[in-house]
C-alpha cells in the first residue's frame, strides 16, 4: 500500500468512526434548537445526519487526495522556463 493509499484509508477510517456521529449529534442539536421533536426529529436525524457526513467524509478525502499541479518528473524547476539569460 502506497503512502498516499495509506492516507486515504485513514481520512476514511477516522470519517467514520467520528464523523458520522458527530454529524449525526450535530443534526440532532440543530433540530432541538429549531424546536422540532418527536419522529420529525428522528426522520430529520435519519436523513440529513448521513447527509452531512457524506460531505464531510467527501470533503475530507478531497483535501487528502493528491495535490494538482504536479509535473510528470517531480521536479519543481523542470516546467518551460525561459532561459535566456
């Protein structure tokens, strides 16, 4: 497994042992503080909850993933360069 692999599997892993319930608690909050309760509050938790964690985890793997910009060699100084001096 690549280093980069390796990454993604963890902002994975880490997305859903603490993001879906954190998405999940913050989504409940929002809706005691709206007022709501009852089974709208569970349909509400049940729908938008996983939501908000597809986002997040979405999100998350954007930033983990590779950078753009890269060149094929590696090198930062290899582009066309004009070289007249």
């Amino acid at each position: 497994m690549t280093g980069q692999a390796f990454r993604v599997f963890l902002i994975s892993l880490a997305s859903l042992l603490a993001g879906l319930p954190l998405s999940l608690a913050a989504v409940s909050g929002l809706c005691a503080l709206a007022g709501v309760g009852g089974i709208d509050r569970v349909h509400i938790v049940m729908v938008a909850g996983p939501v908000v964690w597809t986002c997040l985890w979405f999100g998350m793997l954007w930033v983990a993933g590779p950078q753009p910009g890269r060149r094929e060699n590696g090198r930062p100084g290899s582009g066309s360069q004009d070289n007249s001096r």
